[in-house]
C-alpha cells in the first residue's frame, strides 16, 4: 500500500490557491472520548508484541448532524502485518467491522488511532485506507479524523491529539498529500463509567496482585452502615403505618398534622413501589438482549472452529 506525504502547512501556502483558512476544519469541530474508547486503546497497546513500535486501531461512536460533535465510545483494533512496511491485514480488519456494525449498528467508524508522541510517514497511507474501507462503506462523506495517544508517560497526563485529515494536491508541483490540522479532544467520561474510573484510581493493589483492598465508601463496613439505616427507616414506616391503621380501627380522630404526615408517606411508598420502566426502556433492553445473544453465538462458533482445528492438527501429527 502506497503512502501520500505529509504536508506541512508552510509548503502548501507556497502554492498558489492554497491557505491554512482554506485547509482548516471548521472551527465548531470537537470531539469527545469515553473512558471505554481509551481503555480499550491502553488495552490494545498492553496486549502489543514486544517489538511492535505502536499499535493502530478503529475510532467508533456517533456523529452530529452538522457533522461537527464527535462522540468515540469504544475502539477496536487493527493488525499491521509485520513482514511488511505498511500492510493491514484486511481480512481481520473487515470482520471485525461487520461484527461490532451487527451488536450496534449506531456505531460508525469516525476514523483511527495510533499510539506515539507524533505523526510519521506511515500516517497518510494509514488515513486513505481507513477512508476508502470502513468510513466510506458506512454511507459517510465525512473525513476521518485521527486520535493519536502518547503511551510513552513522558509526563503525568496521557497526551491525546486529535487530527482530521484533509487530501490536498499542491499546484505547483502535483504532490498528492495529506496535511493533518489538529483539532480539540476532551476526554469526558459517561456517568455509569465514573465510578469504575474511581475505583481503579484507589483501589490499593498488593505486589502480589491476590487481594485487592476496595475504596472506603465501597467498603463493607459502608454497605452494613447504609443497610442497617435502611432497615430502620423502613422499621419506622411500618410501624407508623401499624399505629395509623390501629387508630383508624378504634375511630379516633386525625390530626392535621397527622394526616398530612401520612400523606407524604403514601406517596413516598407509592413512588418507592412504582414501576420504573416505560416502552422505551423495554425497547433498549430487548436491543441488548439482542445484541448479547449475537455476540455469545459469535463466540460458540469460534470455540467450536477452535476445537476443530485441533482435531485436524491432532489428526495430521498422529498419522505423521
């Protein structure tokens, strides 16, 4: 696979008829990562061969519908051959899009990552093939963008740089390129990822990695505290309820105060007690039902294939 140059932004404002206004994004661009999105980068570069330079991947999630608020809520990754200087092997790339775009459909593949503290001359190529295979097969006339992630921890923040990249042809010269015009990424965690985010920042983890010590407010003793309140609470209620019920039996007259005390507690027991899920959530459910079952059945035919190749293996040394 052929890789274009990279094009700084000084060269091409040497040609006639092209600017940096011209090659900018629009100024609206942003994007937004979730903490699953980056995990699963860190994940993927973890999981690296030893004498793998970086590691590249897919950038999934949504977009606006002015195309200018990305949303990335997960990753998956991509294998560079290694007998090669730049070669993705294409057939694991394109199973694994089919597989994520069957459990989500919502999802699209807004562009790529890469691991490293700056761009190289593999990047261009990298970008043209995740644009003409995985982005311009979902329907989108968006360019990718690029998440480059520092893994190096050269400081104490993990440095993540956002790019779009935009195809140029300079005038003067016919060179065919990319240049890669930064735009900003915040990383904002959803609501449900937070508190797994907490506990991994203080869970204090032993050097022998058998018992991990849990945060305080996850602790036992905070559990007991809470369920013990629980029980008086509810203790309190029904033998208020006793009392009120006891008193109604005997005739006896209901103060004001009384009355609107039991009140607010019929409420609080009727909101207590009432269902929590409309139509939709059922809905999103049976998606996610789905969506599991897809994914445990992806998994049974790859146990069993597994098993199979064995069978053969097994079979052709026991005749050798």
């Amino acid at each position: 696979m052929s890789a274009p140059s990279i094009l700084s932004l000084p060269q091409l404002q040497k040609n006639a008829g092209l600017t940096a206004n011209a090659l900018a994004p629009p100024a609206s661009l942003a994007a937004r990562v979730s903490a699953l999105a980056l995990l699963s980068i860190l994940d993927h570069w973890t999981h690296r061969d030893l004498d793998a330079p970086r590691v590249v991947g897919a950038l999934l999630g949504t977009r606006s519908e002015d195309g200018t608020v990305l949303e990335i809520t997960d990753a998956f990754p991509i294998v560079l051959l290694a007998d090669q200087e730049l070669a993705i092997d294409v057939d694991f790339a394109n199973t694994m899009h089919q597989l994520r775009r069957r459990t989500n459909s919502k999802e699209v593949v807004l562009g790529w990552y890469s691991t490293g503290s700056a761009l190289d001359e593999t990047s261009p190529g990298l970008h043209d093939w995740f644009e003409a295979n995985l982005i311009s097969t979902a329907g989108s006339f968006h360019h990718g963008v690029h998440l480059l992630v520092d893994t190096s921890l050269a400081s104490d923040d993990l440095g993540v740089q956002g790019f779009i990249g935009l195809p140029v042809t300079t005038l003067a010269d016919g060179i065919q390129g990319r240049v890669f015009v930064p735009f900003p990424v915040q990383v904002a965690p959803a609501e449900h990822e937070i508190s797994g985010l907490e506990a991994i920042a203080t869970a204090a983890i032993p050097r022998n990695h058998n018992h991990a010590a849990l945060p305080q407010h996850f602790g036992p003793d905070d559990v007991h505290q809470r369920v013990t309140k629980l029980e008086h609470v509810v203790d309190a209620s029904i033998q208020y309820v006793e009392a009120t019920l006891a008193a109604l039996k005997a005739k006896k007259a209901m103060t004001g105060a009384e009355a609107a005390t039991l009140n607010r507690l019929g409420h609080t027991l009727a909101r207590v007690v009432a269902a929590r899920t409309d139509a939709t959530d059922l809905a999103r459910m049976d998606d996610e039902i789905r969506d599991l079952k897809t994914v445990l059945d992806l998994a049974a035919q790859a146990r069993k294939q597994m098993q199979v190749a064995e069978l053969v293996m097994y079979g052709a040394a026991f005749k050798v």
